[in-house]
C-alpha cells in the first residue's frame, strides 16, 4: 500500500510538473495603452503573456496577441470581435490573415493595431515583415518595425 502510495505521489508531482511546462511558455506582445492612461509618452507597450508551451513560436504569439490583457493600463490592440484568425509564413514576410471587421478600422486605432502586430511578429526569428489580410484582400501592406514612428517627430 506504501508504494503504490508512493507511485501516486510521484505520478502527480510529475503530471504537475507536466502541466507547468506546458502552459508556462512566455511570449512578449505589444498592446495599447488605455485612452484612460495615455497622457504622454508610447500609446503602445509590450507585455509578456503565458501560453501553451506545445505552440510552435508564431503560434503561441497569435493566441498571446489575441488573448484579453491583464494590465489594466492597456487594451488589445485589436478592437473586440476582431481577431488573428491565421497565418502564413513566406521566406522571412508573415502573413496575418485577421477577421473582416478590421478592414473597417481606420486612423489611429488602425495605426496602433498594425503597429502592435509588426511589433510582436517581427520579434519571432524568422520574421522580418508583417502583412495583414482579410481572406484575399490586403489590408496592410508589408511592414517592419522600423516602418513604425513610435514618437511625435513634429514638435521636435
């Protein structure tokens, strides 16, 4: 009875152990700062994000940039309902095919959300250029972090 006591124990310490490598994968994704909160300074920022250690890297990157936030300082990058809905990786140019909603989104929050997306997919190795599409139209065309003006030039 001991050891099977014994064998159960150790069962469990090693499914637990199991469990934590799988969902203890971290992926760093850019998100917008609240209107709320944005007062001066990036209207994005990075935050890390816990997923499924099985995913492979653009992967667990798309279920971290579509996942809620848990910073009450910032909000998806992508409006609600909108969604990374899968992808396609062509040499180093990723393309993010997203819900239909987005070719809606216009100005800044477009701009934040492109942004946000060549941000995080850009830092996957591999991954030099983002494109956006919803089936076969493209919304976005190729774009690299350094495609992005992350401060106001203008006043300088």
């Amino acid at each position: 009875m001991k050891k099977l006591a014994a064998i159960a124990a150790a069962l469990t310490l090693l499914l637990g152990l199991t469990a934590c490598s799988l969902s203890g994968k971290s992926v760093t994704v850019w998100r917008a700062v609240s209107p709320y909160y944005l007062e001066s300074g990036s209207a994005v920022q990075s935050e890390p994000v816990s997923v499924n250690a099985s995913l492979s890297e653009i992967e667990a990157a798309v279920e971290a940039f579509n996942s809620d936030t848990t910073d009450a300082e910032l909000i998806r990058a992508l409006p609600e309902g909108v969604d990374i809905t899968g992808w396609e990786l062509n040499g180093t140019v990723l393309r993010l095919n997203v819900s239909a909603e987005y070719a809606s989104v216009t100005g800044y929050w477009r701009s934040i959300g492109d942004a946000c997306m060549a941000l995080t997919f850009c830092a996957i190795d591999g991954v030099e250029s983002v494109s956006v599409y919803s089936g076969d139209t493209m919304l976005t065309a190729s774009m690299t972090p350094e495609d992005i003006v992350l401060t106001d030039a203008s006043a300088a």
